[in-house]
C-alpha cells in the first residue's frame, strides 16, 4: 500500500465496498433495489469501481494482481450464486461484464487515475508522498 495520510480509512471503506458488492450481489433476487440500469451495467461499473478505488491505494506494480483478485471476486460470487436457492443464479455474462468493468478501471488507472488517493492527499494538506514501484 502507498504511504498516505488517510490510508487506513481509504482501505477500509474500499473493504466496505467490496462487502456491499458481495452482499448485494447474494442477497435474494426480490430484494435487490431497482436502479434502472441494466444488471450488466451495474457488474461494470460496481468492479470498474473496485479496480479503480484499490489501485488509487496501491503501487501501479500490485495493479495485475488487484485485477486478478477482482476477477476471483466475481467468479466467487457467480458460484456462490449458483448454489443458493434464493431466486440468484451464476451466470457467465456477469463475468463477462464484471471482467470488463476491471479491464476498463486497468486501463483508467495506468491512465493516470490511479493516482487519485495521492491527488487527495497532497489536496488535503498530506504529507510528501513515496511511490514503491
């Protein structure tokens, strides 16, 4: 993780996101909030998010591994969904769109957005900031 003033909290609230992905992505179907988006959309842009939110905390170097552990995410999640019996069910094209939401926040991070906690710090007042590349 990158030396930031408020690193632990970005961590945090980026382990919360991945918490509520989970959690609504397994919760019974007639639960789920009605966004009026297209489901896919939602898996796109809720991993592009994560891919984003944990590369802006990490060195461009643990890029490929977050996006790894991301696509594990969703392959997880697509399983444990085909196991339950409440109205869920696995389906490769939520793969599909959440691989592309990660693929997309790669490639928007090595673009420079990847930089965004450090750009919070340094406006916020932070301390002079190390990259471990």
């Amino acid at each position: 993780m990158l030396q930031l003033r408020y690193g632990r909290w970005w961590l945090a609230i980026g382990w919360l996101l991945v918490l509520a992905v989970m959690v609504v992505c397994l919760m019974p179907a007639q639960e789920l909030p009605k966004t009026g988006m297209s489901d896919k959309s939602e898996h796109l842009i809720a991993f592009c998010g994560l891919m984003l939110w944990f590369a802006g905390l990490s060195p461009r170097s643990s890029y490929l591994r977050i996006a790894g552990a991301l696509f594990a995410l969703a392959v997880g999640i697509e399983i444990a969904q085909s196991q339950m019996h409440l109205g869920r069910y696995g389906d490769v094209w939520d793969v599909v769109a959440d691989s592309i939401g990660i693929a997309t926040g790669l490639g928007l991070a090595y673009a420079g957005l990847g930089r965004w906690a450090q750009w919070f710090d340094g406006w916020a007042g932070g301390r002079e900031l190390k990259r471990a590349d």
